[in-house]
C-alpha cells in the first residue's frame, strides 16, 4: 500500500525541483530530482528521478505551500507547478481580493507591498503570499519583482494626479512588456468610455488602457463596476435612516462586491486563450434605486429610504455629476452581461447577500456611525 506524505520543504529553482525527504517519514538522506518544462502558463515536471522510492508523497511549491502533486514512484501521478502572479495594491480592496481570489485556487502570489510590517502585509504572508517590498516610484524594484513570474495585476491607487496614474500605469506595463509576462491584467474603471472627455483625471485610464492594447503583451483591461463597497460609506445618509446616492429612483446601478472582482481575475489567469485582448466590464449586481430602498430596508431591519442627490449638490461637485450622467445614458449605463459574470464566477453575489455577509459589518457601521 502506497502512503500519502507531507513534504514540508521543496527547494524550486528555474529548472529544477528538490524535494528533500527530511521529516517526511521516508529516508531522512533522501533528495529527488525532477527536471522541468516550462509551458506557456505553468511548469510541468517532465522527468522524475527517484531513488528507490516506494511511497508516494505531496509536494509543495516553497513560497505558497501550493499542492503541485502526488507521485506513486515509479509512476508521476500529477505535478504541476505555477509560476507565481505579482499583485499589485495587494494590501488595498482590489489587490487583496485578487489575492484571496488566487490563493483560493492555491495559485501562488507575490504581494507587492509598500511596508512589509504592515499588518495588512502581515495577513497575506500569513495567507501564503511570497511578500516583495517596493514601491510605484521605484521601477527598478518593479521589474525584479516581475521577474519569473506568470502574470501580473495591476491597479493603481485612486488618489494619484492624473499625470502619476497615466505615468505608472504604462510604466507598469511597459515593465511587463519587457518582462515577457505570459497575462498581464489591468484593472480599469467602468466609467471609462470609447472616446476621451478631454478632463484629465477622467482619461486617465483610457490612456493607460490604449497605450497596453498597443503593447506586445497579452493584455486584459478589467472594468469593475461602481463597488458595493461605495453605499455604505460615510456621507450617504444611513445613519439617518436614508440611503442618498447617483441614480433615479426608476433607474438601475450596476454594482461590484470587491470579492468578486478577485475570483473573477482569478478565473481569468487560469483561461488566458479566452481572456487574452479582451477588455470585460465586470458586476455583480444590478438595482434600481427603488430596489436600493427595499434591500437596505431589509438588511437594516427599519426603513430607509432612497433619494438621489439633489441638483445642487450635483451641480456643485464635477466628479458626482459625471458619473451621475454616466449612469444615466454613458458607459456606466451600458448592461454587463450578468449571466457571463455567473459563468466565469459561479459565486457571484447580490447586493442582498452582499449586505448579508461580506457588507454586514460596514453596513452596521453605517447605520450608527455618529451614535453613541
Ligand atoms: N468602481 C468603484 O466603485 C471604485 C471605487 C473606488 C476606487 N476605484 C478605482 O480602484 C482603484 C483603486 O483600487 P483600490 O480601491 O483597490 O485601492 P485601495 O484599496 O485604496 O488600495 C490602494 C493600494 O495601492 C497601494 N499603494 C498606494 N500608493 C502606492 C505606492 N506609491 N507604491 C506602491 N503601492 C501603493 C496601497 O498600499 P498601502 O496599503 O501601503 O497604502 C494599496 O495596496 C483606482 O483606480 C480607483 O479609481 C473604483
């Protein structure tokens, strides 16, 4: 009978695998070689030589304690291993719901990190994420950190000058270009339209999308919708018993859990054939203002009712009113193919569930931020 053992260290190198057999309960001395074939999205062991071996055993990829296989010596049963993807803004909603989005299909993460003693740093290493510090102004440390890896996300802070966001988010993916990167994914907005407005801080990101679609790098330019994560901030009225926010009551808004955003880049680094050159809008939900109400109400077990902002304060504030006539006929609008997003991520939430689970507690935060 063939026995399962764990081996706690592998040594992985370019080419080579070792896996010492130390503390594995075979022979202490004991080390196998396995030569490796890089392919196009993974390596493969391709060869297996085991001294006379006659258990079987897991092997682990070193910086993600990832699983890449079992093997009945003399026959390979199953081992492959992944090359890792570097994430950017790891520590922040994007980047780290990549992050769990990946490690959830225990594909292994480099997190790119500004301060490794963070404690957001901390969870991802605790997470298994292989931690490299740098920063967006330094190129240097970005290309090393691109280095032997699959594929890269990248996503940009929101309080950058437009000038910074157009200046990191090509440098990023020239870095990536030049790297060689297998899948390069750029988180975008999904307020950005076909044609540029001529406000910079808006066309920010379609200079950043056009300048990686003219790269030679295969590229996919994600879209999220306006998050769910918005509603329940400060601002908008919960704590009052009112949920005040950019649509018509008979209008609808398209909505992103953060965690969706993960699972479905995730999906997208595992089919890169079907992803690569496409640019996908991405949500999870779509509401109606009156819908808004009647969930919120639910989840908040009293009324709340929903109002849009008033002209005034739309008038008085740029950013607001863009995306409020976005919403109403302009890319934010334009309906994101619901039953894709199922598709790609089976577990996709509602806005209802949202607030039931990953929302509640921001949800009850907003319901009595300002009480005592
Ligand atoms: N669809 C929507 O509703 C919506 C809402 C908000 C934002 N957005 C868009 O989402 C993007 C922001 O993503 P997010 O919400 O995930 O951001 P976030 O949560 O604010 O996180 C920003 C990340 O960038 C890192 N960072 C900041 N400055 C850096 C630097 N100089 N070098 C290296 N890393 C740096 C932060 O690290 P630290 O942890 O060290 O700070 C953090 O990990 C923006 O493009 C924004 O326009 C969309």
């Amino acid at each position: 009978m063939f026995k399962r053992q764990m081996i706690k260290t592998v040594h992985l190198s370019p080419s080579r695998v070792q896996i010492p057999f130390k503390g594995s309960g075979l022979n202490d001395d004991m080390s196998a070689w396995f030569s490796l074939r890089r392919s196009d999205t993974e390596l493969f062991i391709s060869y297996l030589f085991v001294p006379e071996v006659k258990k079987s055993a897991v092997l682990r990829n070193p910086n993600a304690g990832f699983r890449i296989g079992y093997f009945h010596y003399p026959r390979l049963i199953m081992a492959t291993v992944r090359r890792p993807i570097l994430v950017l803004g790891a520590t922040g909603r994007q980047g780290g719901s990549v992050v769990k989005g990946l490690r959830k299909i225990q594909w292994p993460v480099r997190a790119f990190v500004r301060d490794p003693s963070d404690p957001a740093s901390i969870a991802l290493r605790e997470a298994s994420a292989e931690i490299v510090h740098g920063s967006l102004e330094d190129s240097d440390t970005i290309a090393s950190a691109m280095k032997d890896v699959h594929g890269v996300f990248s996503v940009l802070p929101a309080n950058l000058s437009a000038d910074d966001e157009v200046r990191y988010g090509t440098l990023i993916a020239d870095l990536a270009a030049e790297s060689q990167i297998d899948h390069f994914i750029y988180s975008s907005g999904a307020s950005v339209g076909d044609k540029l407005t001529g406000i910079p801080r808006f066309d920010a990101k379609p200079r950043i999308e056009a300048h990686i679609r003219a790269l030679p790098l295969t590229a996919t330019i994600v879209r999220p919708m306006i998050f769910m994560e918005m509603l329940v901030r400060p601002g908008f009225g919960l704590e009052e018993g009112r949920l005040i926010s950019l649509i018509r009551p008979d209008h609808s808004i398209q909505l992103t859990a953060v965690d969706d955003i993960g699972k479905i880049v995730a999906a997208m680094f595992v089919d890169k054939a079907r992803f690569a050159g496409l640019t996908l809008k991405i949500a999870s939900d779509r509401v109606t203002g009156h819908e808004l109400e009647s969930i919120f109400t639910e989840a908040a077990d009293k009324p709340i009712t929903y109002a849009r902002f008033s002209d005034d304060v739309l008038a008085a504030n740029g950013d607001l009113a863009h995306m409020a006539s976005s919403l109403e006929d302009g890319p934010l609008a334009e309906h994101v193919d619901l039953k894709l997003m199922r598709e790609i991520n089976p577990e996709v939430v509602s806005l209802r569930s949202w607030l039931r689970g990953a929302g509640r507690t921001q949800l009850k935060e907003a319901l009595h931020r300002g009480k005592v």
